[in-house]
C-alpha cells in the first residue's frame, strides 16, 4: 500500500459570529468565491474541545480559484462565541494568523480600495487586513505568481510556540524543511518550507506553503484558546490534505496521537471523507483530511471520487475550473 503523503494545506479553520457575514467578506474582500461545503450539521466529535458536548454549528468551506489553502469559516449556534479574553501578541500559543500571496500587492490595494479602507500597510511588498472578527491576515507580494493573480487562499501560517527547537521537530514530520532561524530582541523564529509534499490529486492546486514558528524570550506566551472553545472567534485550527491518513495516525501513535478520530467515510454536507485531529507540543490543533468525494455540481451528479484514482495523479485541470461554479455569496 502506498505509503503516507501530503499534499499541501488544505483549509485553515476560523471561529466567527455570523458565518454568512463571513463567508461574503471573505469571497468579496479575498477573492475566496469557491464554495466546496456548507454544513449546518452538530459537531458531534469535537465535544472534547467544546466543554465535552456535542455544539450545533454551521461551517463553510471556500476557495480562491488562484490556488492555496481555504478558510474553513466555522460559527457556533448554541453556545455563544467567545472572543479573546486579551488581545493575541506575538507568540501567544496557537496561531497568531495566516498569509495569502499576490503576484501584484499594489493591484490587490486598488482592489481594497473600492471595498474596504482599513488595511495596514506593513512594507511595500506586504499588508495586514483584520477581518470582521478580529482575525489578522497578511498578503505577502511574490515575483513567482503572474501580475494577474491579486491574491491566493492561505500560503503560510505562523504559529506560537513555548520551546522552539520541540516544535521544529513536530512540524518536520509534514514534510516541512528548516530554513532559517531567527533572533529577534523579544522573539526567537523559524522558518519552514514544505519542500517535502505531493504534487498528486489537488497538491498542485494548494501548491508549497510555509509555517513560522514564534517563540517569546520571556517565556509568557498566553493560550489563545485558554478558557474558550474550539470554534470561538480565531483560528481554530491548521488542516492538511493528506492520502492514507490510518498511517499518518499509526506515525504519531507514540509521539502526539490522534485526539479525535472520525469513521472512514465521514460526511460533512455533501462531501465525504476521513479525518482526525492531533495536538503541536502546545496543544494547537492539526487537522488531516484525506477526502474521498467532493461534489462539484449536484444537479448533474458531477461528483470527484478519489477513493478510485491514483494518489500520485493530479485531478484534471477542467475538474480545478468546474469548481469555480460553485459560487459564494456576495
């Protein structure tokens, strides 16, 4: 049997109060207009991370047509969310925010222009946006995308961390390389690069991505998710799109096992799947999904089924393009 493999970052997950709030800035804003999945379902297998009960939620799933990760945009409907209890600084434990890439930034800014005046300028070659729940995102500019693509889904993702050297090692076992450490006056960061990963099934599509590692010298980095539940307002999680994920669980059964473990042919509205979660050495969590079917248009039973296609084979291009007509709100 082929063994484990990586494809990319699939999603980021983030905690929101008004989901279809959300799902209209983040197509409109961030050009994220795909729509894999939307589910009003109860999140049933998170309980141990929502007070240890199942919690009604709806969850949207979108795209950006140039590539990279989703936004996996989550709301709780029984328990009221929760914001951060105190604003989230560098290197507080969890994921601080994620990082889109353009291949024309200043394109991007006259985009921003015509529909949202608050962004922050960090540099020439990158921006800070807030989005309506307090969650930060950088757009980064990179000469390898073409001037046409404003901007991609998640490209890179920066996360806290208490010892530094423990997380490098974790973080490596996806496949992600070394390639710089930094040290700051307050913060101690490394820089790594999913050299290691697949280019098979969707792995073109999310493309390579990069994590940043922060540390604080002062060891007092908060929890970011202390006293709250998973799903409140915040990244609640990094997922990876993964082939053979019952050996991806048997790799980290003696390291950092599988918390939470769904049945092989889960469903999540119209897709089907196997996933589960596992913890960093701080308790971040770290989605693998190894998606089996994707529905693309359900009035023509146009489904992708990937329990019957080579792990090491990329979807078709028109499959990529068809998806598109999954549209957002806007």
């Amino acid at each position: 049997m082929t063994d484990r493999l990586l494809y990319g970052i699939q999603q980021v997950g983030i905690g929101v109060t008004d989901v279809f709030r959300a799902e209209k800035w983040y197509a409109l804003i961030l050009k994220a207009n795909i729509k894999v999945i939307e589910d009003h379902n109860p999140a049933t297998h998170m309980a141990p991370y929502m007070g240890g009960k199942s919690r009604n939620k709806s969850a949207i799933i979108l795209l950006n047509p140039n590539g990279g990760g989703g936004f996996e945009l989550w709301q709780h409907t029984e328990h009221t969310p929760q914001p951060p209890n105190r604003v989230i600084k560098a290197g507080d434990l969890g994921i601080n925010f994620i990082s889109l890439h353009s291949g024309n930034l200043d394109g991007f800014r006259n985009h921003l222009a015509q529909h949202l005046q608050d962004y922050q300028d960090i540099s020439d070659s990158e921006l800070l946006l807030i989005d309506p729940f307090g969650n930060q995102i950088h757009v980064k500019q990179t000469n390898e995308l073409a001037p046409k693509v404003l901007v991609t889904g998640v490209k890179e993702c920066t996360i806290g961390v208490a010892d530094l050297q423990a997380s490098i090692q974790f973080y490596q076992q996806f496949g992600y390389s070394l390639t710089e450490q930094v040290d700051n006056v307050d913060l101690l960061e490394a820089s790594l690069f999913s050299k290691d990963k697949s280019s098979g099934r969707f792995g073109s599509f999310f493309g390579n991505s990069a994590i940043t590692l922060i540390q604080r010298k002062d060891n007092r980095g908060n929890k970011i998710y202390e006293n709250r539940y998973w799903g409140d307002p915040g990244f609640i999680h990094l997922c990876f799109d993964v082939y053979n994920l019952k050996s991806w669980v048997n790799h980290f059964s003696n390291k950092s096992p599988f918390t939470i473990l769904s049945n092989e042919d889960f469903k999540m509205g119209e897709a089907q799947g196997h996933w589960g979660y596992l913890e960093d050495p701080d308790a971040t969590l770290i989605e693998m999904v190894e998606a089996h079917y994707i529905p693309i248009i359900k009035k023509l039973g146009l489904v992708i089924n990937l329990k019957n296609k080579s792990p090491h084979k990329s979807v078709p291009k028109w499959l990529i393009w068809a998806m598109r007509l999954k549209k957002a709100r806007v």
